[in-house]
C-alpha cells in the first residue's frame, strides 16, 4: 500500500485513532488534551463512523472524575470507550483508573502530558501527571513523535483487547499535542487488521448484562482481599508481550517498526541515555551526529513504562555500556531519585548488569531540551564521578545540581530551512503558518514541522511560529535557535522583544510596517540595526496592514505575510506556492463565503507588490536603543526577575532568582506597559456629566476617575485637565477649596475596547456623534497621557470613610485589580474590580482556575494590587474543582484566628486597659467609618502590646490584625460553579458561612476555548453542542434560593450597574454564605465586545437574563425574600441572539432548528420569570412573628 | 365570451396581472404554494441583498476565524462545523425549492453594490431557475462629487452588464426619485429592459428623540401611496413601451382596476397579502374579474393605459395643474 501523509498535530494523530475504535467517548475539556475531544465531538457531529460503522457517541461530562466514571460504567457494559485528559484531569481520574485496571477492564486512556500544579500552575509538559498514575495497575505506553502518537494509539487499541490491562496512551503536552506535522495516515483497513474480533467478542461476554447475571465490585475482608489482589499477576506478565506482538504485527502492516525498548546509537555504546517522550527525538538527533563523530554513545527509548520489562529493558541496552544517565521529565522530592531513574537502577540490578548509573530531571513544564543539553550529560557521564540526581537545563545556583551546557551547540543540518515568525494572536500569523506546514507537507519528500508559542495574556497576546522544513524527518523538537527567515508581522514587537535573537548570519528579515523601504531602517531600535547590520541580514518591509485595510480585510494580515514568506524563503517555486496559498484560502474560508474568499485573493495578489527591499545603510544611524523594560522606580524585584520574564528571557533566571515555596509580590502588571490600543479615549470635560460610568465599566482599570484637590495640583503637566467637581457629596477637599474631577486615561495599559465609550451617556447636543469620551489614534496622544497618567497616578484617593453608597462615589475608590491581561472588553474583569474597589483592603480571594485565574495569576506580572497604603487582596488559586471549599476554608482559618485574637484580649485587659478591650471586642465595623476606627485601635493595641513581655501578648501582636473584619471571596466561571465544582459549591451554600461567591457567567468554558456548561443557554453553539443547545440554563440561583438562608444575587452590570453595587453591598453585609451570579460578555459570544453592554441590556429587557436580589434578612421582616430588579420583558429573546454569533451559526446552519431554539428559549425564560414572581409575591413566615 | 385577464410581464405571459411582489412571503415554502392556490399569476423572490450577504460574511469571517489560534490553551471559541449558509447558497436554495413546488413563473430580484456582485449573483439566480429577473436598483447617493448624468449613467452599464450576462428576461425595480423619469425609463428601454416595476418602498430612517438612535423601520403600505404610482404610470406608459408593474398601494380591487388604467401591466401586492392573507390575490383576481364583466371591458389589455397622460380625457390632471386644482378647491 502506497503511504498517504497528512499534516496534523499529536492530538489529531492520536484522536484519529481512537474515535475509530471506539462507540463511548466521554470527555471533558482541559489543556492541552482538549482537542483530541473537540475532535471527535466534531466527526461524530459530522457523522463521521468509527470501524464497524457506527458513529461514536461522544459525552461531555462535569469533570474529569465524571469522565471517569461514564467510563467506567461504559466498559462495564461492554463498549468500546476511550477518554481524553491531561493533569489535573488526570488525578481526578485516579480512583476509577484503579477499579477498571483491578476489573481487568480493555481500555485506553490517551494522555497529553502535563505539568501538575504544585508551587505554580502549568498548562506546559513533564510527565509529573502520568507519574501520578503509575500505581493505578495501567499499562504506560509512550509516544515521542506525532507519528507514535497516531501509531501507538493504534497499538494500545489492540494490546489493551488482548492484554485485558487497560492502557494509558500518553505524549508530550504541546511538544507533541500541539506540533504541527507531516505523518503518515493509518487506513482504516490497517486498523481493521490491528484489532481481533475475537478479542471484542470476549470483552462483549464479560459484560454487565441481565442475561448472564454477575457481580462487581464486592467488599472483601482481609481473608480475601490480597490473594484476590495477586489472582491478576500472570495477566501483567503478559502484558509486555502483547505489546510487542502488536507492534510487530504493525510493522507488517505499515513498515513502521517499534521495540518496547528501542536503542538507537553506536552498537559498542559506552555511555547511554535512558528517557521517554519527545526529548528522545533531540537525544536521537544529538546521539547521530555524535556518533557519525565517533563517539561511542547511545540512547534507549522506553515505550513501555508500566509494566517494566526488566529483561527486554536490559537486553535492549548495550553490553558494552559503562555509565547510564536517566532522564525524568517530573520531579519527586524526597524520593532516591525519579520514577524512571529508580526503575532503571533496579532493572539493571536484577538483571544482573553493572553500570554506573545516575539520574536527572529535565524539561520540567516545558522547559527547552535542546541538544547542547544533551551533550551537557554525554560529557558529564564521560566526568570519573558525574553527578548524580543532577538538573538540566536550567541554572541551580542554589543546590548546585545543574550541569553546564553550551546553548550555542547547534547541530541542525543546513538543508533544513528553519523560520521563526513573531505575530499578534489577533492577525492570523499561527492559523496561516500552519497553513504552510500544511502545504509544503502535501509536497513529495518534504517534511515540515510547526511548532508554537503564545505568551499568556488574553488581550494583544505574541506569539512566535518556529517551522522548519527539510527533506528527511525532522527529530528537533525545541525551538528554532538559528533562523534562516525571521519576520515580525508587529513593529512595536521590536521594541520589547530581541526578535532577532534567533536569526542566523545572512538570514532574511521581514518586517511589517508602514514605513517605506528607504526609510524603514532608521526607524529600528538600535540594538535590531545593530543586529542587521552585523548578522548582514537581508532586510525586506512591506505595509501589511495597509495592503489588508485596502482589500477591505481589517487588520486580517494572515494571507499577506503567508505569501511574503513564501515570495523570501524559497521553499517552493512561487507560482506552485500561490496556487496552494489560493487553495488553501477556498478550503479554509469556502463556508465563509465567497466575499471571504475573495479578500484573500486580493490580499495575496497584493501582497507581492508591495514588498520591498529595504534599504541598509553600512552603520547605525544613531536610533535610540530600546526603552529598558520597567522603569527604574520599578520594586528591586521586578527590576531583577519580572523584567527577565517580560522580555522574553525568564530562561536565563536561576533559581536563586525565584521563591521557593510560591510566593509572589502583587500590583506587578502596572510596571508592564504592553502599549497594545490602537485607539484610546480622549476626554471633553466640556460635556461629561461625571457619571463614573466609564470607570466602572472599564475591564483595565485603565481609565480612572478622581477627585483632586486643587492643593495636589501643583506638579502638574500642563496638558493635565481637571474640571470642577458638580456634587456636594465630598463637601470641600482639604485645602478647603472645591474638589477638582479628573478622568484619566492609562493609554500604556488601555486595549482599545471602546467598552467606556459605549457607555458614555454625555453626547454633545448639537453633534451627538461627539460624547464626553469619544476614541481617538493613540497617536499623537500617547505621550501627552503617558505623563498626565504619571501624575494622576500618584494624586492621593479620597479618604474611604467618605465614600458614600452610590454608584458614582464607588469609583473614587481606588481599584486593586487593574491591567491584567483579560481579553479587551472582557465581561468579568470590571465586576472583580469592582469588588476590590469595596472590599479590596481586606478581602482574601479564593480563585477557580480558569480565566480568572490566569489573567489574575499568570505570570510575568498579575493584575491584583495593593492600595496606596500597602493593603490589598491576598489571592490564592488552588484548583478547578475544590474552589468554594478552598474558600470556605479561608474563611474557617480568619475566624479561628479572629476567635483566639478576641480571647487573647479579653484575657489581656487588665493590661490592655477596659475602654480600648471594650471598643474592640465590641466595634462595629459595617462601614468604612467603622473600618477605619477599629484599624486606629488595633494599632493602639499593637503599640501597647510591644511594651509587654508575655507569651500571650506576644502571641496576640501576631494575630492583631485579625480584629479587622475580613471580607472572603470565592471567585470563578461557570465551568467552575455549575459544573465541575459545582458539588463543593452546593456545601459551602449549605453551611452557612460568611463568605462571598462571585460566579463570572459566560455561559460557556471561556478559557479553554468554548466548552458547553451547563451554565450554556437554550440556542447558543458551542463545542459539544455545535447544532445550538436544546437544554434550559441550570438555575444556580434557584437551586441557592432552595436553602432559604443563602443571599443569591443575578446581576448584569451592563444592564443595570446600580443594582450590582447594591447587591454587592448586600452580599459582602450579609453574614452568612452569598452567592451573586453575573452575567459577564465574551469573546466566545462572538460579536464585537465594544457593544457588551447593549447586549447585556438586552439580555434583561427580554427576560434571558433575570435580575434579582434574594435576601433572607427581609423574611425577619415578613417580606418576600426575592425581589425582581428586572421590569417585565420589553422585548423578545430573538432580538437579544440575532446579534450574537454563538446564536447566528445556529441560525445561518439550521433556520428551522434556530426558530425553534428561539421559541424554546423564550418559552423557558417566561416561565423561569413566572417562577420568579410567584415567588417575590410569596408570603412568608417567621418564627419570631409567628405569621 | 369570457373576459381575457391575461398579460405579459417580464417575457412571460400570465394568466392574470396580479401576484405578489417581493416580499418575506416567499421564505416559507408552505405559503409560496398558498400564494399558488390562492391564484398568483407568479412569484417574485424578495432581493438577494449583495451588501448584507457581504457583511454578514465578514461578519462571521471577524467574530469567528479572527478569534483562533491566540492563546495556548483555546485554538478557538466555536465549534468549526457549522456548516454555514452565508453565501447567496440559502436564497438560490429557496429558488430551486420554489421552482420544485409551484408551476407558476418564479421571479428572482437582487439588490447589488459591485459590479462584480451584480453579474455574479444574477447569473447564480437564473442557474438557480428563475424565469425572469428584477433588478432591484436602489442605491442611495450621498457623494457630492457624483452628478445626477453619473449615477444614471453608473446603473445602465450595470444593467447592459447583466442583460449581457443572463438570457432570462430582465427588469428593473425603480425609486421615484429621478430627475427626469420618462427620459431615465427611455434610455431603460433602449437597454431591452422586460419590465419596470414602480415603485420601490424603502426602509426609512426614523429617529428615537430619547436615545438619539437611528431606527431603520417599514410599515406595511397603505392606499395613499398608489396615488404617487398612478401618476407616474399614466405618464411613463404613455412615454415608453416598455410594460409596467405597479408596486406599492394595492389593496382593493379598486386599486388593481386604478394602476390599469394609469398604465400598468402588472399589479404587484405584498402589504395586504401579509396583512390579511394569501387568499387575498383570489379576491382581487375575481373582484377584476368581475368588474371588466360588469363594464363590458374584453381584456386587461384593453384596460391598461386606458387613462394614461395620452389617453386621459383630461391629461392635464396627471402634470402640474394637478397641484393648481387642489389649491384652488382648498381655497374656495
């Protein structure tokens, strides 16, 4: 059979496979093993059949553990069924893992290895996650290409039929899930003759059935247990076997071969590396060229992790070896060594070989392995006495236990052509580039590897494309050091980043700007002329932006960049490689529609004409270098790691540099000017009402309002502008003249949303068009506000006490969550920094992972932030899952300590003296006043304490501060509280306890990209439920309400901001459990977020959306607890989903589904609003007044 | 002997004048064969908009394709099946239907913005099946720069594009607002236009005094408006031959009988039909019928013109003594 390749990347190759050889699939999304899933909901959708015919039924469940136990449940029954994970999802998967292995179950378990989250989370590699599952009785098989990903899915299939052990079939997260490249494509009939119908028979007749009645599962005692334990023995001993036979067969049927231990080196071998995964491929690479300079090295890639085939293992290493370095990408503190390392030592122990042998840890979540490390441990085994349990790749200055490598050893062969691409996550650059792979992998003998890095903000994110392309496969599996073709498709790019870093001598560069091709040069920072001049790069521009505005494609730049490498690079002739360009533009954007379609063309045909050869003087030209990365007030500690990490270069920290157990100062992002609007707003305090709106509205905290007092105004810029303050509500300032009013712009921190503009109610009269705030080009503005920003930013706030309860006072207070890196416009971020403007002085945050977690936590720099008195929210993140009890636990330990703090005075008043112990035991604190008051006697109690030498005094100096009430926050998306964390969330509603839970509802998985959750409403697609979901939302509320003593809150800030602010007033008052739920736009709604408030009005005029407060202190009253804060609906539900794209593909893919969607969902949203009256009207009793 | 009601419109000939215009009717193929039963001579498709199927293409190629591949762990935010209609594939899909379901003649009608949009969507619609096609001409111009000759001038090329481009019959939709209309339906004649259909009734611009918003809005057409028509058939009925369609007004059998004789051909209805009902053509059909009975008229070609600007037995009523007469009878 003549070979078929197809360019995809591990998840797709892996994917392929299972859903073909599966009828269950149940699944949920986590990164990066989502897409094997997305991918099979997508062909079962399409109705695309596994083997026997039969489209594979695909289930999205609540959590991984939910998975699990679909699983389960599913094989008990006698499907063929796989699932998809990662990580976390893994662990969540342990218990049931155990059963289906201890069951003898057939199953294969595919895995895209990722970091566990430990000190940090990671979405990046290392196999601490399949390490966890090593003692789960699975067989561990593992794949180090794109190509194995496919071929051992395949062999799992068959061994796990066979073997009766269930497998668990892993790669390397991202390296390989995510590695664009050209494989070969396992048939269907190739498959077909992989799997034994026999073996499915005798699955099929273990089944759970009624038929032939049996029992599992039992309770065993300890007469039964262990021999019952030890009856499956000989099954594991078959196990390796069964795989070896499998891939033999897979040899014959593909040519392809495999050895559960494979040796690749000199066959008189003296040193040997032992490692699994994608690592394996650049030791391959290392060890070749080595050899081929005859040294006598060799590398043993393990397939087979569990179980451990000691005597195939020894057998495969040479006896000639001498010294034996294991590679483990996971760390296990306190163990001898590392899972692989201990198993090897053993192995060779047993087998009775001698050897010396040692271990390290290496490419921990992700870290590079490049082969200058590899050398590093080839020449460290050659060492009398090498390291043992050493590192690599990083610098431990610290223990000392990393090894010295040479970050310039390159190996790379000069036929592979070798390009990295710098690009906005918005323009297209890593879709189009893997369009390339894709195309110059469709040519004979041309393999091409893609491989991507995206930095992790939300909004005006990097990414840099690594690609190679050459005509043998490509085993380099890091980052392209040495380019011959570098293009940055951003200039400001240049300003922040060594793009250059990795072009090689006489490579091309290709720049996007709009400056012409005589001029271009001068333009560049001095260290990129610098860079050009002495690596004698070829240097061509184009106005990429300007050629895409012209063929009406906004800022779409994909296609014209795409073509520009092709014109510069070579790889193909050009007039083959335009054909493919046009081609690949029909395939990609055929269902867009022929509009789509013709942009693109045009933009190709342009894109030639308007690339030029950039003029190069012989010297510099005198530009200015690059702005250092923080300014030099910046925090010593930004200044030494946080710069490292913004520009590009945390690899080069040692690990001196980090806290060790997690650690990490807050109010870093605003010394991270990402400078990324296109536009800013621009202020005409001619018409603003001082509403505040925009202030509020703002998902940056990037443009501000304040109160000045005309005193401060003394440094101010010329430019800076304030206009007199209208209310009476702060009487004067304290100078004792009338307040000023600023608003300010941060135009370095602003995304450009244009959601503040939208909000502006303050039109001029005469010219409407006009607001208080309109967007204007950024520049020439952006230096003027650079500097009014500096000044406003150091303008004291008003005094908190002073604040009153309205919206409008709510943004004078200053906001301890600002910059982060949410997407602009993003829904969640204003109602999270609204809390922090309330509460934020002393609020502990309890974060679900999701996005909130990452652009409240994603380093270089986070959002949360302290005030101007150095208080702000402590924020922790433990996991996905367990977020409301995580939470609820905060709040166990700040009463504890609150609890021991007031015991401690009381004992201690004698000492303390009765009107200081009094009005602190007994301080109300329910405003700020309060607030305030019981900060002053807390310090009067830490003054007095100093002077007294007891342990009780000394203990109670430790704990003062818990006297100041603490406000508790439990902050997360919709995947969290309604779906996989939702359990946890309905006890800590039960418990009573005095803590705050803000769910940000998006109606969908935001950050893994667009997951169904339950929280999804009636008619919107999404993944999982791509033709529109045709259930209800789950009311979260109404299931809150059901306990009676909980304060539920629905808001939709965008609709009506005033009843946010009260209902988040009410809730934080509210001494017991609070949950408000808030409706939050985003980017996965599909539609321009500037508009996010209009829908959001939307939502609530027809009744989608409802507003309400549910307070159980009115019922003391004898009222009703609920009170509808939303009129009854003034418009239909059609008109709030025809503007958004979730809604639309529905109705552009099914009209009739659509318009049946619709009525649904409006019938469901009257009926939840009939529920809702019934029960605002409802008459309750109470105890006290007995009616 | 029977009274001949039989007319010809676009090429075709039509059992009777009167059927429904372009409207939202046509989208529910139930209701197309109600409209068949109910006795319309034929069925006009509403207009293939080029602008809005070009925006909602890009659109969709904005909130949706530029949303992927920026981030790790999300390569996008929607699920890539959807298998999207966003094409001019729906609307030339409802025309094959049409054609499949009804025996009468179906029309299709397209509003373009490009030349290119032009030529291509009127090839689609006559490969679709259509029997003839109405060029919907409504263009707005707002560019000072362009002068009454240019604009005339810009939709008679696309015209003789199109008539080049198809072999159906090919008719064009027009606004009252010409200058000098009998010399523009002139040089529409000289084009080999099939028909002209008069008038287009447009989506105006209202203004919310409360929230300074623009409001595109509709309403369903009343008998007022035919009187606008009436003049503008008698007169251009008498100044080309090329045949005529009323458009806009039509709700009484009166009405149908009126536009005759002031020159049309063709009587289109849209807001009565949607207003009270399918079944409405048959009451306006045999309310003519009748009628032409009862005054011993032969045929609707006898009918139609029979009071237009030349053969009026008081022609002046149709120009400016129009305006004088209703002057004078205010004041006296």
């Amino acid at each position: 059979m003549s070979s078929r390749y197809v360019t995809v990347d591990g998840n797709e190759a892996a994917a392929s496979v299972a859903h073909r050889l599966s009828e269950v699939i149940a699944i949920y999304p986590i990164t990066p093993a989502s897409p094997m899933g997305e991918l099979s909901d997508e062909w079962s959708a399409n109705g695309k059949a596994n083997l026997w015919g039969q489209v594979p039924r695909i289930i999205e469940m609540q959590s991984e553990a939910g998975a699990a136990g679909a699983v389960h449940g599913s094989l008990q029954a006698g499907a063929l069924t796989t699932t998809f994970t990662s990580s976390q999802g893994l662990l969540l998967m342990l218990p049931d893992m155990l059963k289906i292995a201890g069951e003898l179950t057939p199953f294969v378990l595919h895995v895209a290895a990722r970091s566990v989250a430990t000190h940090a989370l990671s979405i990046f590699c290392d196999h601490s996650d399949v390490m966890m599952a090593r003692t789960t009785g699975f067989a561990e098989l593992c794949s180090s290409t794109v190509q194995e990903a496919q071929d051992f899915a395949a062999i799992s299939h068959a061994a796990t039929l066979k073997a009766r052990v269930p497998f668990l079939h892993f790669f390397d997260g991202f390296r390989t899930s995510h590695e664009v490249s050209r494989i070969v494509a396992l048939e269907d009939e190739q498959l077909r003759a992989m799997i034994d119908e026999a073996d499915i028979a005798a699955y099929r007749s273990r089944k759970l059935t009624p038929d032939a009645p049996v029992l599992r599962g039992t309770a065993q005692n300890p007469d039964a247990f262990f021999q019952a334990r030890e009856a499956c023995n000989g099954f594991y001993d078959a196990v390796p076997g069964h795989v070896q036979a499998a891939m033999d067969r897979f040899e014959r049927l593909t040519g392809r071969a495999y050895r559960l231990y494979d040796y690749v080196g000199a066959p008189d071998a003296e040193r040997v590396l032992v490692l699994m995964g994608s690592g394996s491929d650049a030791v391959r690479e290392t060890v070749d060229y080595l050899v081929a300079r005859g040294e006598k090295v060799g590398v043993v890639i393990v397939r087979l992790f569990r179980p451990f085939d000691v005597a195939t293992f020894a057998k495969a290493v040479p006896a000639s070896v001498k010294a034996i370095a294991v590679l483990d990408r996971t760390k296990e503190p306190g163990a001898v060594g590392e899972p692989l390392y201990q198993d090897v030592t053993t192995a060779f122990a047993e087998a009775g070989r001698a050897a010396r042998i040692i271990g390290g840890r290496y490419g921990l979540s992700s870290k590079e392995f490049t082969p200058g490390m590899v050398k590093a441990v080839f020449d460290e085994l050659k060492k009398p006495a090498p390291r043992n349990h050493f590192t690599v790749g990083i610098n431990d200055d610290v223990t000392k236990r990393s090894l010295d490598y040479d970050a310039s050893f390159d190996l790379e062969p000069p036929e592979v052509v070798r390009a990295v691409l710098y690009g906005l996550g918005s323009d297209g650059t890593v879709g189009s580039n893997k369009q390339t792979i894709k195309i110059i992998g469709q040519e004979a003998n041309r393999y091409a590897q893609g491989f991507f890095v995206y930095d992790s903000k939300k909004s005006g994110a990097i990414t840099v494309s690594h690609l190679r392309f050459g005509p043998k496969p490509i085993r380099s599996t890091y980052l392209v050091k040495s380019a011959s073709f570098v293009a940055c498709h951003y200039a400001p790019l240049l300003e922040r980043h060594d793009v250059l870093e990795s072009a090689a001598a006489g490579a091309t560069f290709l720049l996007n700007t709009h400056h012409p091709p005589d001029q271009a040069f001068k333009y560049l920072p001095r260290e990129v002329q610098e860079q050009v001049l002495s690596k004698k790069l070829k240097f061509f521009v184009i106005d990429a932006f300007k050629v895409a505005r012209e063929v009406g494609l906004d800022r779409y730049i994909s296609a014209v960049m795409q073509v520009c490498f092709f014109k510069l690079s070579g790889v193909l002739p050009m007039d083959e490689a335009l054909e493919h360009i046009r081609h690949a533009v029909e395939k990609t954007y055929g269902k867009r529609g022929s509009e789509v379609i013709k942009r693109n063309f045009a933009a190709i045909d342009a894109a030639l004409a308007n690339l030029h050869e950039a003029t190069v003087p012989t010297k510099l030209n005198g530009a200015l270098p690059r702005p250092p990365v923080v300014p030099k007030e910046a925090p010593d500690f930004v200044q030494r790691v946080t710069a490292m990490m913004m520009a590009g270069k945390g690899d080069l920290l040692p690990v001196s540099a980090f806290p060790v157990d997690g650690t990490w100062p807050t109010g870093t992002t605003r010394w991270e000017k990402r400078a990324i609007a296109l536009e800013i707003p621009r202020w005409d305090p001619s018409i603003c009402i001082q509403c505040n709106k925009c202030s509020l509205i703002c998902p940056h905290a990037a443009i501000r309002t304040q109160l000045v007092d005309p005193k401060s105004l003394g440094g101010a810029p010329k430019s800076f502008v304030t206009m007199d303050f209208k209310a009476k509500d702060f009487g004067n300032a304290p100078s004792g003249a009338g307040w000023k009013y600023a608003l300010q712009v941060a135009p370095d921190d602003c995304t450009g949303c244009g959601l503040c503009v939208n909000v502006c109610p303050a039109r001029d009269k005469a010219n409407p068009r006009h607001k208080a705030i309109d967007m204007a080009a950024v520049e020439p503005l952006r230096d003027v506000e650079r500097e009014n920003w500096k000044f406003f930013a150091e303008l004291p706030y008003v005094d908190r006490t002073a604040v009153g309860p309205e919206l409008k006072a709510s943004q004078f207070l200053e906001p301890l969550f600002e910059f982060s890196g949410a997407c602009a416009g993003c829904g969640e971020t204003p109602y999270i920094k609204l809390v922090t403007q309330l509460f934020g002085d002393r609020m502990l945050v309890a974060n679900a992972t999701g996005c909130t977690s990452i652009y409240g936590g994603n380093l270089p720099t986070t959002p949360w932030s302290k005030n101007q008195q150095g208080r702000g929210p402590a924020w922790a993140n433990s996991l996905f899952e367990d977020n409301a009890e995580f939470g609820l636990g905060m709040r166990l330990a700040v009463e504890a300590q609150e609890q021991l703090a007031r015991s401690l005075v009381t004992s201690l008043a004698p000492k303390l003296g009765d009107t200081l112990v009094r009005e602190l035991l007994e301080a109300n604190q329910d405003d700020e006043a309060g607030l305030a008051k019981q900060r002053g006697r807390v310090q009067a109690l830490k003054e007095k304490l100093k002077g007294l030498d007891s342990a009780e005094a000394k203990r109670l100096l430790g704990l003062a501060d818990a006297l100041v009430k603490k406000s508790v926050w439990i902050i997360g998306g919709d995947g969290w509280a309604y779906d996989i964390g939702y359990g946890g969330l309905d006890h800590v509603l039960a418990s009573g306890a005095n803590v705050n839970i803000l769910v940000l509802d998006t109606e969908v998985y935001s950050n893994t990209g667009g997951q169904a959750s339950k929280a999804t409403p009636i008619g919107a697609a999404a993944k999982f439920a791509a033709a529109g979901k045709a259930v209800g939302k789950k009311d979260l509320g109404l299931l809150a309400m059901s306990y009676g003593n909980v304060y539920v809150a629905s808001v939709a800030m965008g609709a009506k901001d005033a009843q946010t602010l009260k209902a988040f007033r009410e809730a934080e008052a509210y001494p017991g459990t609070s949950l408000i739920i808030a409706y939050s736009h985003c980017i996965a709604h599909g539609y321009d977020l500037e508009h996010g408030c209009e829908q959001q009005k939307l939502a609530v005029d027809s009744g989608v959306w409802p507003m309400y407060r549910f307070d159980p202190r009115r019922i003391a009253a004898g009222e009703a607890p609920l009170q509808l804060d939303s009129p009854t609906p003034k418009t239909k539900a059609r008109d709030y989903m025809k503007n958004e794209g979730r809604f639309r593909m529905v109705a552009l893919r099914d009209p009739k589904r659509y318009e049946d969607l619709v009525a649904a969902n409006e019938e469901f949203s009257a009926r939840r609003r009939a529920v809702y009256e019934q029960l605002a009207a409802v008459h309750v009793t109470n105890r006290e007044k007995g009616h | 002997m029977a009274v001949d009601l039989s007319t010809t419109w676009l090429g075709l000939t039509l059992e009777h004048p009167i059927f429904p215009g372009a409207s939202p009717l046509v989208d529910d193929l139930d209701m197309v064969r109600r409209l068949e039963d109910a006795g319309a001579a034929c069925i006009t498709m509403h207009s293939l908009f080029e602008e809005q199927l070009v925006a909602e293409q890009m659109a969709a190629h904005r909130h949706l394709d530029a949303w992927t591949e920026l981030n790790a762990e999300a390569q996008g935010w929607f699920p890539s099946t959807a298998d999207f209609a966003l094409g001019p594939d729906a609307y030339l899909e409802q025309i094959r239907k049409i054609k499949a379901a009804v025996k009468v003649p179906v029309i299709g009608s397209l509003n373009g913005t490009t030349p290119g949009g032009w030529l291509e969507y009127a090839r689609l619609i006559e490969q679709a099946g259509a029997s003839a096609l109405e060029l919907n001409l409504y263009a707005l111009p707002s560019d000072p720069q362009q002068d009454a000759h240019a604009v005339e001038q810009e939709q008679l090329f696309i015209i003789r594009k199109v008539k080049a481009t198809v072999k159906i019959p090919v008719g064009v939709k027009l606004s009252p607002f010409y200058s000098s209309l009998p010399h523009f339906a002139r040089s529409l004649e000289a084009e080999g236009v099939a028909g002209l259909v008069l008038f287009n009734r447009l989506y105006q611009p209202d203004i919310d005094t409360e929230t300074l918003a623009l409001n595109r809005v509709l309403h369903l057409s009343d008998p007022s408006e035919l009187l606008l028509r009436l003049r503008w058939l008698a007169i251009l009925s008498s100044r080309t031959k090329v045949p005529l369609a009323c458009s806009g007004g039509v709700h009484e059998t009166e009405h149908v009988i009126k536009a005759l004789m002031a020159g049309a051909g063709a009587v289109q209805v849209v807001s009565e039909l949607l207003k009270n009902g399918p079944r409405r053509i048959t009451h306006l059909r045999d309310g003519l019928k009748l009628w032409l009975e009862e005054h011993e008229y032969d045929s609707v070609r006898q009918l139609s013109g029979s009071m237009n600007l030349e053969r009026s037995p008081d022609p002046s009523g149709y120009e400016r003594a129009n305006y004088v007469k209703l002057l004078q009878g205010y004041h006296r």
